[in-house]
C-alpha cells in the first residue's frame, strides 16, 4: 500500500515517513510552544490521533490553553478523541520505576486504537524529564529502541529537551539516539547533526536514490523491484548501501535523511519510476 509523507508542520523538518523519531531541543515555554503545537496541528489537520507526554514544568492547564489559542478547531479534536495529554511521570514511570516492555506495550495499544477509531495513525510528543536523574541511562536506551519499535508503523515522535538542563555530552548523545535533531533558541530554528552523518559519504547513486524515494511512499522492497524490474535481493543491496552511505541505522532513518538533504525529492529519479507514476492503476 502506498503510503504518503507525513506533514510535520515544522518548516525546518519537512516531510518525513512514518517511523521517523525526532526531536528538538527548546529555550523556553515559548520555543516549546512553537515546536509541539504546530506539529500537533498538522497530526491533527491529517488525522492523527496525537499523543504529547508534558514536561514537568508544564501543566495540563497550560497546555490546554495553549492548543486552543493555536490550533483552530481544538476542542472539536478533542471531543473527537484526536487528542491526549499525559504527564510525564505519570507516562514514563510506575511506582518510580521505569519499564521499557511496559512503556513500549502503551505505544503499541496507543497505535491499536487509533487505527480502530479510523485515525490514520499516531503522532507523538515525549519529554526528557529524567535528565541528570536516576533513570538517565534506561531512557538512552529507550530513546534507542524506538527507531527500531516505530519502524514501519504509522507512527512518528518528536522529543523534546530543554536546553538549560541538558549538557554538552547529554545532547550529542541524544542527537545520535534520534533520526534528526534541531534546536530552538529564542525563536530561531538550528538544525543539529550528529557528527557521524556529517563526515559520512552522501553520494547515492541514481539507482539508490530511487529505491530510497520508493521507500519513502511505503513501498516493500518486493514491490519495488517489482516496479523497477530488479530483484528484490538487488534492491536490499541498493538499501544497505545507501543505508552505509548515509550513516543510518535502518531504511526508515535512511529515507529522513535523503529528504532531509534533499538527496530524494517527490519526484522519483528514474524513468521507470516515472513510468510507473504515469500508469494508470
């Protein structure tokens, strides 16, 4: 099946597939505000069922008032069941305990019910409460396995770190556990890179670069061999390659990262892709 792009509503982000976990590093309530509540919009605007875990220094209430101030429409969402609020101790802990099977046993009802309800899928927002806290190495290698639990599902995440509470070396090892990272600082957008990606090779080849663009439509890499003619052994080594070359994890942060740097656009590379766009199904 083929499946769209995801509007983040956050212009330095852009487009991205389902499966790609995010996130930004904010200043204030304010760059915080201007983060989450345009991607929520967006998420909402697509039907989405949105999900935002609440840092600790902000209150429902808050939040709330907010959304509404921002986002036309909200209380409709919300009536709907569009839309849900979480503290985040209350999300990430139990008894002052953190799960992983647990935490990660939410997101998966989360995902379930959406779908049930007709919502396209999930858009998430998590916090990182437990910085300098106890739990600081459980939740890096929670970050780590979300890329690989939202992997090929209708869902996608955005982080948030405050800035004032997150270190030199906490950042770069949040960066590196997230498939991009940006910053907002008084109200100006930075993007942030881990430094693996930026001394890695970009050149893709052409026939790479196709896979990739199919990749991000949702296709299978049977179904695009199948619409390229190849094998789909061949296009697995096309993905790995691109894969390596990109300094990816997985095909899902492959695919961020070609449209991130405009290495893929919307419009396939090859001719065969064209072609394929111009047949009528």
């Amino acid at each position: 099946m083929n499946v769209p792009l995801r509007r983040t509503g956050v212009n330095i982000l852009g487009d991205v597939p389902w499966g790609s976990h995010l996130c930004v590093f904010f200043e204030s309530q304010g760059d915080l505000f201007d983060s989450v509540i345009p991607y929520f919009q967006a998420g909402l605007e697509s039907n989405e069922f949105c999900m935002w875990i609440l840092p600790p220094a902000l209150t429902p209430e808050e939040a709330y008032t907010a959304l509404r101030q921002r986002i036309p429409d909200f209380d409709r969402y919300l009536a709907d069941g569009k839309m849900e609020l979480a503290p985040a101790q209350e999300w990430y802990l139990e008894d002052g305990h953190f799960d992983v099977e647990r935490i990660t046993a939410a997101w998966e009802e989360k995902l379930r019910a959406a779908v049930a309800k007709g919502c396209d899928g999930v858009r998430a927002s998590g916090t990182a409460f437990w910085l300098h806290a106890q739990h600081w190495n459980d939740f890096c290698d929670y970050e780590r396995l979300v890329n690989k639990m939202f992997e090929g599902k209708p869902i996608t995440a955005l982080c948030t770190f405050p800035i004032v509470a997150s270190g030199i070396a906490e950042m770069l090892e949040v960066a590196r556990a997230h498939q991009f990272a940006a910053a907002r600082r008084n109200g100006e957008w930075e993007l942030i890179e881990p430094a693996l990606a930026t001394t890695t090779d970009h050149s893709l080849s052409p026939r790479e670069r196709e896979v990739l663009w199919w990749a991000a439509e949702g296709k299978s890499a049977q179904e695009i061999g199948e619409i390229l003619h190849i094998a789909k052994r061949t296009v697995d080594e096309h993905t790995q390659k691109a894969i390596r070359k990109l300094g990816a994890t997985n095909r899902t942060q492959a695919v961020a990262i070609a449209l991130r740097r405009k290495l893929i656009g919307r419009v396939p590379v090859g001719t065969s892709a064209r072609r394929q766009i111009a047949t009528p199904s």
